[in-house]
C-alpha cells in the first residue's frame, strides 16, 4: 500500500479504529506518526506501509513547520 497524502494515512489509521483530531494539524501529524510507528512495532503493518506513510507524514510536518514560520515573519 503506497500513500500520496495525508488523507491516504488518515484512513489507514481509520482502518484500526484510530481517529485523530488534536485540533491543531501539526498536532495531529505528530499523533499520526506516533501511531503509525505503534501499528509498524506491533505488526499490524508491514515495513513498506509504515515507511510510505511516515515520508507523506514528514512531508506534511515540513509544510506546516514552513506555514508557521512564513505567519510569524
């Protein structure tokens, strides 16, 4: 399974019972790789599902970081 957005990881997650709103996106990325990272260490997902969503969820980090770096100027 390959993920191209964020939306891709978030139904993965949705797949185990997983729903995450923080309320803030950053949080919720960070929440994300969190349980990406317990799904891969517990099995429940294999190593090519975990490295795909964890790159769309670095990717997703990075442009938020930027966002609020580029409001703060």
């Amino acid at each position: 399974m390959s993920f191209t957005t964020l939306y891709d990881v978030q139904q993965l997650l949705k797949r185990f019972g997983t729903y995450v709103h923080v309320g803030k996106r950053l949080w919720d990325i960070e929440l994300m790789f969190i349980e990406v990272k317990r799904l891969y260490e517990s099995q429940m997902i294999d190593k090519k599902t975990f490295i795909s969503a964890q790159l769309v969820l670095k990717r997703e980090h990075r442009k938020e970081e930027k966002k609020e770096k580029d409001r703060s100027k």
